[in-house]
C-alpha cells in the first residue's frame, strides 16, 4: 500500500507511483488511436464518414454511467472501509484481551501462562492475513507458536478460528484452576465473541464478491463507450477530439478500474489494505501492553509505503 | 452463484455465463427491429415521418431515469448484502456457541450430550435455507438430526427457531444439572439472541420486498424510455441508431434486471446468495473446531461456481 | 399491502393492482389536456404564442430535480425499511424472550403462569399497532388479555409501554417466588430493553415526518415543472408533446406519491406495511414455539396480498 | 414545530405556514429584478447587450450544483434525523430505567424514594433542552427537582450529566442498603450509560456543525448561479425568463435554506425538532408508567402544531 | 476551528476567514488567466484558433466529475463525522467511567485514590490527540500524571492503550482488596471496551488515508476540466468566459480541497477538528461530575472560534 498524503496541489498532478494511469496507458493509447481515426474519417480522408454529428447521445450515455459507475465505487469503498474496520476491530479486541488477560484474574498469572496467550493471540492476525490471501501461514505461525499449537492449527482448516478456539480453552482453564472467577470468564468470552465476528468478517468479504453480472455490465458500458466516444466528439471538436477523448476515457477506465481494485481489499495490489503491516503493528501493539521492546517496523510517513 | 474474479480488462469484456445478456437477448432484438424501423421512416421509406428531430428530451428523461435507478440499485444492493451479513453472523454465532460448548462447562461434557447440540447446531442453516427457499427441509434435517428431534421440528411451521428453543433446552438440561454456571448461561443466551436476529432478519427480507409500485414504475418507464429512444436518435446519428439504441438498452434494462435479481437474494439465480454453500461452510466450521474431517465442497475457485 | 413478486417482465408493464398510476390518472390527464393547449398554440390555433423555443431550461431543472426527488426517496425509503426493522426486531425479542421464559427458570413454571406472561407478549404487537394508527385496540386485547390487565392496559396511555411494565413485573414476581435466578433476570432485562427500544422507535417515526418545509419544496416543484414541461417541449418535438409529457410527469409525480405514501409506513396505503398481518405472524410465532396449532392467516403466495 | 400532514395535492402546491416560501420572498423579489433588467438588455432598452446567448453553461453549473446540494442535504437530514434518534433514545431509557426501578429491587421501595428518583429522571430531557438552546432550566428544574438536588444541579455546568450521576447515586443507595442486588446494579448502569449516548451525542450535534467552508462554498455558488442565471435563460426563452428564473431560484434557494435550518436541529425554527413538546411526552411517558394522570399536552393533529 | 453559525445570507456571500476561498486564490487566478487566452485566441487576436466550438463535452465531463466528486465528499465527509464521533464516545465513556468509580464501589473510596483514576483518565485525551497529531506530549501528560505513571506512559509507544491499561489496573487493584465487586469490575471492562475501540478508532482513521490513486485521478480531473473549460465556452459565452471559468472552477476546486481537508479530520486545519477544546471539555465534564472548579475554556460562541 502507498502511502503519500499531503502532496502539494500541483505535484500531485504528476504523481505516478500508486497512481493507476501506469496500468491503463496501453487502453489509453488505444482510445488515442481510435480518435486519430475519427479525425481522419471526418476530415475525409477516409472514404466513409464515421462520425456522429452529434454529442447529445453521449451526454445521455456518459451521465447515466457516471451514476452508475458512482454507485460502484460506492459499494466498493464500503466493502474495503469495512475490512479496514474489521481489522481495525482485531487490533481493538486485541489490546482488550490483553488488559483482560493483565487484569481480570483473581490472582497473578505466572509468566510462563501469560506467553501462551499472547501467542497465541499475536499469531492470529497472521493467520488470518494468509487465510485471507490463501497464502503458506507455515512461516509466520511456526516463529510465533509452541510446537502442539503450531501443529493443531495447521491441521485444521480454518487456522484464526482454531486460535480463538485455543484462546477460549485458555480462559477455561485457568477458570476451573480458580485464577479467573466466573464473572470474569464472561468478560473474556465477550471479546472472544468479538474475534469471532472479525474472522467471519472478513471471510464474508473475500468469499462474496460484487455480484458477477453487475462487474461485468459496468465494464462493458466504459469500454464501449469510451471507444465510440471520439466518433461523437469529432463533429464538434475536430482536432481536440484525441485529447478530450483520452481525458475522458482515463475518467471513466480510472475509477472503474480503482473500484474492481478496493472491492477485493485483501489483495496486494497499491490500494489494497496493508495486511502485512497492520498483523505487525497488532502484535506491536499487544507487546507495548506487556511493555516488551517494539518490533522492528518501516516507517510510512518517511519510506512513502507500509508492507503489504 | 458464479464466482470469476480477476478476469483480464479485454476479456471481461466477452463474459457470457453468469452475466444478465444471454437473458435480456430477446428484449435488445426488439429494441433493435424498432431502430430499423425509426431509421425506414426518417429516410422516408414509410408515408409517415415518425421521427423526433432532438434527443434534448431523452437526455432529460434518461439522466432522471439513472438518478432513480441509482437509486433502486443502491436498495436492492443494500438487501443483498444484509442478508449477506446475516449468514455472515450465522457463522459467526455458530463458532462462538462452539468455542462456548467446548470451553464454558465447569465440568467435561460426555461426547454424546456434545453431538446432539452441535447436530442441532449444523442442521440450523439448512432449516433456515429450504424455510428461506420454501423447499423441503425433510432430506436435510433428517441426515442431520435424531429422530425425536426431527419429528418435532418438522411438526413445527417455523423450523430454525424450532432449533434455536432446543438449543436454549440443551443449556437448560445441563445447568440444571450443574454442569453450565448461570453465568456461562447468560453467555449463552447473548448467542441465542443473536441467532434469533439473523433468522427474524431473514424472514423480514423475504417476506417485505421493495414496494411494489416502485419496482413496476422503474420497470414501465425504462422499458418505454428505451423503445422510444430510437425515434429521438435517428435524426442526429442515423444510420448508427440501432447501434446507440441497443447499447443504452442494454445498460438500463440490465441495471433494471440485475436490481431486480438482487432485490430477493434468497432466489436461485446467478447473482442470488450461494445459501446451499454457506449452510455447508457453516457446518464444516462447526466440525472443523471439534477436529472432524472436513465435507467435501466443490472449490468455487477452481469450478467457477458454488452451490446455489 | 400488495404482494406481487416475480412477474414477467412484460406483464410487469401493464400491472395495475398496487401501482400508482389509478391514482395519478386525473392528473396525468390534466397534463395532457395542458399538452393539448401548447401544441395548438405552437400551430397557430391560438392568437400568442405560448411556446418556449428550447427544452434546455427544462433539462437543468428536470435533472437537478431527479437529484432531489432521488434524495427524498432515499429518506422516505429510509423510514419504511427503518420501520420494517423495528417490527422485524419486535419479532426477533419476542422469541428470544419466548425461549428465555421456556429455558431460564431454574424450575418448571406452572402453566398458567406461562399463559400469563404469553398473553401479555402476544397482546403487545396489537397494541403497538393500534397505537400507531390511532385505532381501537379495545377488541383485539380484550380478545388475548386476562379482565385484570386489560382494564389496567386500556386506562394507560402508552398501552405497550405497559404490557413491556407488566413482562418485567411477572419476571420480578417469579424472581422474588425463586423460580428465576439473578442472573437469569439481568437476560430478560435486556430483552425488554430491546422491546422498549422497538416501541419508542416507532413512536419517534410515527411522530416526525420529513421537514414539512421539504415535502411541500419538492411538491411544488414537481407539479410546476411537469406542468410547463410541455410548453418546452412542443417546439422540438410537436404533436409527440402530449406522449411526452406525460411519461416525464408520470416518471416524477409517481416517484412523488410513492415518496409519500411510504414516508408514513404505519399507514393503510397499498405500500405501506402490512402491521396487521405482522402481528398476527408474530403471535404465531409464539404460538409456534409453545407447540400450539398455527393461527388462520391468509396466504400472501396464493391470494396476492396480505392483510395491511 | 409545524405538523401538517396529509394534504390533499393541491392544497398542498398552496401551502403556506411551515413552507419556506414566506422567508425567501425578498430574495426571489430580487431575482425577479434581475430577470427583468435580462430582458430589457436583451430586448436593447440597454445600450449594452448582457445576454449569454446559451443556457448550455448553467446546465453544467446547475446539475453540479444540484449534485453537491444533494450532498449537503443528506448531511444536513442526517444530523436532524440523529437529533431526533438520540431524543428518542431518551425516552427508552427513561422508560427502560422506570421499568427498571419498579421491577428490579428484591424488595418493595418506599413511595418517597421512587419519588426521587422519577423526578430526577423526568427533569432530565428538560435539562438537556436547555443546554442545547442555552436558555435558562432554572424554571423547569425548580418546579421537578428538590431543593437540595436543584441547587447542586444548578451549581454544575453540565446539568444533564450531574442528572445522571444523581441517578446513580440513587442506585448505589439502595444497592449498599441491599434493595437492589449486584446483578441488578449492572442492569442499571448499561441504561445509564445509554443516557450518557445521548447526552453526549446531543452536546456532539450541537457544537460541530457542518465545515464552515463547506456551508459558505454552497451558499455562494447557489445565490451567484441564481443571480446570473436570467442571462443565460433570455436568449432562448425571452419573456418567460422572469417565472423561470425564479422558479428555479426558488428551487435553489428553498433547498438551500431548509438545509440550513435543519443542520442545527435543535434550534427554535419551524423545522426543527419540537424539544420542548419532546420532553413533556417523556416526562408523560414516566408518569403513565406510573399510574399518574396526564400531563396536559397540545394535541399535534387537532392543532397542527407541536410546541417547540 | 473556525465556528461562524448563524451568519445572514447576504454576509456569508462574503465570508472570508474560514473558508477556503483565500487558499485557492493563486489557482483561480491562473484559471483567469487561461481565460484571457482564451478569449483572444477567439477574437483572432492569436494566429490560430483554441476555441472548441462548443460546451458539450464539457457538459458531460463536468457532471460526471460532479457526480464523482459527490461520492468522494461523501466518503471524506463520512470519515470527519466519524472522527468526531469517536471523540464524542470518548466523552460518554469518560462520563460513564467517572459515574461508575463514584457509585459502583461498596464501600467509600479514598481520596488520593479517586485522584489517581481521574488524574490518568483526564490525561487519556490529551495522549490521544498528542498520538493522533505526532506532537510532542510531555508537557500535557507532565502536568496531570504523577510521576511514576508519567515515565511508564512516555517510555510507551502506544501512550493511551498504556493509560488504558493503567485504569484496568485500578479496577484490579480494589477488585483485589474488596472494594470493587466482581459485577462491578464487568461494568468497568464494558466502558474500558469502549475506550479501547475509541482509540483504535482513531488510530485506523489516521493510519489509512482515501486510497491514494482515487484522491489523485480526482484531483487531476478536476484541474485539467477547469483549466480547459474557458476554451469550451468562449465561443457561446465570449468576454463572460472568465467570470465563468473561475466560478465553475471555484466551486469544483474548493470541493476538492474541503474534501481534501476533512479526509484527514486530526490535522489543524481550520475546518479539521477542534481536538485541543475537545481534550479539555472531556477533562472539564469530569472535573464537573467531581464537583470541581471549571478550566478556563475559549467560549466559541462569543469568540468565533475554538483551540484547535
């Protein structure tokens, strides 16, 4: 993910990197020479004419999509607002649980019991980043868990789950043990309810995307319409016609294409949400509670990016 | 439900299965033959001139149209997605009573006490789809639930709640018997109650659809929006209306369509909720936290589709 | 309330059960006659002139009036769909609170006892929707109340509030005779927070329309545009004038009147909610759970609507 | 508060009272100057021609306009109608509280001490309705609160809140006195943290309106749009210029205005909400818990008004 | 932040401080500029012709700009108002907090305790806004923490979570000696809940910007539109092109750049939020509650505006 905020008005209209004109140039470029073409046929050159005459079908055409398309990012950006916040609600249940863990027993925890919780519960965001991105969680799990836990969870399907599972069986025990009273114990249980909804959150969003027929139909009208555009623009316009027609194309190609990038927020491209980083600043996070020193993180504002 | 994410731009632009064309086909043929004819009678091939000499009408008429449909897309969107969410929640209440079996007795649970709630627990979403579906629930419930407990809730006219109550019976029988303290009841209770909001709030989806005056008067004047249009174009584009009049047909009539589909996503079309795969992940989330095997699922990845 | 789901796509063009346009008929046809009067002063037939030359103004007001129309039915639809929630979450607390007095006690209640409680609870959605319409509600709870509590109920004011009084005094009495622990009263308290929330909620939307200011705004305006539309638009497009001007007017007034009559979803109207037929479902409901036989209500499938 | 529902259609186009039309009246005047002035240049009563010759730059301007008015209504009706959600919350958990008081103890209260505590509780939303409005509570309060708590209640800065702890204070009373139990305690202290939601939001509501850049932008570029739009209009309507400029003025203007007064929605304008009618139905609404006669309250139907 | 309610309408046409208009002046110049050029290329000043000949691409360009730019206010707009919600949650919960230590304990707290809670919650906002704002906050955090907490807060790298903690602690601490019981220490967790997803809240609003390819294509299709419009209407409009190019340029620009100010609601600009007033009402409305003396706050009302 990119991170450059407050460019000044003017650099940004020369921002490249994390900008997506880089991966439309070539459908640009397309729209450009159709335009040359519809230049060429109107000034004759060719031996039928193929404009329009006209741009009042357009102006219909081109409102109504904007409207249309508007809805999209609308829906788009929800569903990547709510993974944000649904992750932002895993770091939120995290530090809960940990001041839970710090202050709700009766008596003091020994060490050695507080390590297993917060392993278990430091992992579980990236557990769930691979789940998420059907990535290997081999790596990240076996540098944060205890060999039996490592090897349950990867056994089981639904790795996080399995975490919030071990998390519950954790409160259970120490409850029968008499270090967590019964009050307590449904503190616990209400942030595990929590994890709970965030896990399942988020495997709502990546398993039902946009309805199929709507992406398709949305795509479609653009790209027709951005390339019958300069055959409209033509009559008007004449030799203008490329640079507006690549202007408006870019527009409408542009936001189509951020949308269908956000609407699947979990992958890796430059708009996506950095899983990567913000598993570690989770765990940094759980580790700041214990007063631990902090893992090593790169740094946004300075390096301009966040890890995936 | 089709599932086919991450398509290349050009060839997204081809998609037939699981878009809304092959079913509007008919209805674009008919706008079609009707640009034919506002295109004879302008070039005075028929005695009377039909045409309209301005689009400036259709322009009016046309972005109001998108403004109102934008409008029903985002309702019919926002049906779909909550039901969405309340199978989302669904799960979410299922692992959480799990985690709550397995860990909130003060006492271990005999494994068979264990396999009748969580039987109960995997049939809920089956009930709840076929009782969404108005199908028959007998196959389904009876592979999954014992005798007496299948009697029952076939007796009864509203199934999952049927299983919800028995739910609520198990916590009962067994806190009675001392195994559940009160508190960990109440914990269960929070769960039960959040089971009870997503069945009601299933039942309220399906049995409340958008007014219906409101869907007939989108649908009658985008239909007669599109069938006058050629007479507005012809004058200005001629021998191009059939072209222009299909493709603005086709993007308010597939808009109208596709809102129209979404709009009872509990339906079996392709754009409809994939419930038959969804009450299948639900239980084998179920099984998956008590360390069973998992179902055999089709893998909507790699077939292109999931069970409706 | 009218059901009237799946149609055909063209049979859906010429539905008139349940759309607005019977009721728009009278002004429709004024439009017409107004159509009738620019078109023959635009020949000639009258001695000045009436007509405007251009439909550009009508454009610019046209579609900045869509948007605000498409505000208004957003906020309107708002209100219905909030309401709709409200009576869904009434059902929702009723079974919750069903299966909390069938499970939490710590001993069997007597049966009459339970009869008591479920009066009370079946009784309530009646009252709520009397209230709401200003009806009598002396019938239906003399019908399902105990002499004692209807004479309390009906010297109340704020009957519902007082059947939800009388559910937390039965809890208070059983908790005080042993029958329901403390813990077990702290879930019944919630629940009855859940049905004070739902009764104040459609006290709140019954009580406070749109901004009266607003509503008359936007009538005003769509009744002055559709009325001199058709002096705009007669020089463009001649004697199609009258077809116009009536599809515009018909597209603006009738998402006007449905506006209107769903702003106030506690209504009688053909799109209002069908509160009647709610209360019922929501005692059968109950009824469902206790095991009794289902209460007769009509059909909605079979018989196309449901009572209102 | 005006309260006119139900009017006929074409009472309604005439409606006066609670319309904005009286308060906008001298600015139309003025555009309706303006209009003329268009006219006479264009006609060459003036030296110098103004007009425009094109309506086609205040399409774009106006339906942008209309766009980003869109916009600000929305927010705008989102603040009022969150006003009125938070009132509405106020009186379920006044209701939710009282249930709470007469069920709740394990033993019967003493008359005197529910005494205190309803009036504490009914004084409340007057005490909010004049922080609000920054008037002076010291009548209302005098005439609900005893001496001792009126004192200290008017010696704090926040009254509604020093209201809250009072209530309480109350309960930690009775709770160390042990007519209320632990789990009882808790069961009160979720309501009373609900009547801090809405204390809080309200003080939230009104000491951050809209961005100030925001309002005076919108403001702005509606008065100029209108003021230069006779220009654009002359040219292609003429004579008509003056009812369209002000027709569409009013548009504007009345959208604008209405905006404006219902973003600060706990003013004393028409449109506001009716507090002061607000807090008199929730001190009723206590009362008829009670079994205490009504307050005497106007009746909104039969008066068309509420009190402000 | 600037606070100027209430301003007549003809003075706020003229509004300067506080809006964005002096900011943007360099730019509206240069789009003057353009103008001039514009307008002497056409009157043939130039050697060759610049002029487009027509408004109408730009008609189409401009509303679908206006209709994305609507969307993108929308989303900045939503992520300012829930920043301010946060803040205002943070209020509640430090209300509830504080209503909570003064009744929930059994049995009368010291002083000097009592000291050391509201010491620790009053520097909670401080810490925050100091976190959210990546400046410096010894001296705030210096002058309301003791010493010992102090050095533990500043040697943290997530300074409110570790306040956070710090109140779960004093809740243990009087749990473990008896004052506190174990009912009331779940009221506690509940509001420290709270805090905690109040924090993070923040923390997610100002870690994650508007996806920045989204913020950059609008900002570049905004400008570009603007300084190409004069060329499009200098041949309808003439010598009135530069009033108008700058006044659709001023309201597409300053849209964009108040949607640019309140996506990132932390900063201190004059529409940001006003979090320094903020921190010390919160401290205020506890120091309230306490019965102690109020801070000296700025009084917006009279001085027109309030600390950042």
């Amino acid at each position: 993910m990119i991170i450059r905020p407050h460019l000044h008005w003017f650099r940004m209209l020369l921002a490249w990197q994390g900008s997506v004109l880089p991966r439309l140039l070539p459908r640009l470029f397309l729209i450009f020479c159709i335009s040359i073409v519809a230049v060429a046929a109107h000034d004759h050159l060719l031996p039928i004419s193929l404009n329009l005459n006209t741009t009042a079908p357009f102006s219909l055409i081109g409102i109504a999509l904007a409207v249309f398309l508007g809805f999209r990012n609308n829906a788009s950006y929800d569903r990547w607002w709510e993974a944000r916040k649904l992750w932002g609600q895993l770091l939120n249940e995290s530090r809960s649980l940990t001041r839970q863990v710090l202050t709700l027993p009766s008596r003091p925890m020994p060490k050695e019991d507080l390590r297993e919780f917060f392993n278990a519960l430091g992992a579980l965001p990236h557990a769930l980043r691979h789940q998420l991105r059907h990535t290997d969680p081999r790596e990240d799990l076996a540098a944060r868990l205890p060999q039996a836990l490592f090897e349950r969870v990867m056994a089981s399907r639904y790795k996080p789950a399995t975490l919030m599972l071990y998390l519950g069986e954790w409160v259970q025990r120490h409850a029968q043990a008499g270090a967590i009273d019964p009050m307590a114990v449904i503190a616990f249980d209400r942030n595990l309810n929590g994890l709970s909804d965030v896990i399942g959150g988020c495997e709502r969003i990546v398993s039902t995307p946009l309805p199929f027929a709507y992406s398709v139909m949305i795509h479609r009208t653009v790209y027709f319409f951005c390339a019958s555009l300069p055959f409209g623009l033509v009559d008007s316009i004449g030799i203008f016609t490329p640079v507006f027609a690549v202007f408006v194309a870019y527009t409408f190609m542009a936001h189509e294409a951020i949308a269908s990038q956000i609407e699947e927020p979990f992958g890796i491209d430059d708009n996506d949400l950095a899983l990567h980083m913000m598993s570690l600043v989770t765990e940094d996070a759980i580790r700041d509670l214990l007063g631990e020193p902090a893992l090593a993180l790169p740094n946004p504002e300075a390096e301009g990016y966040v890890l995936n």
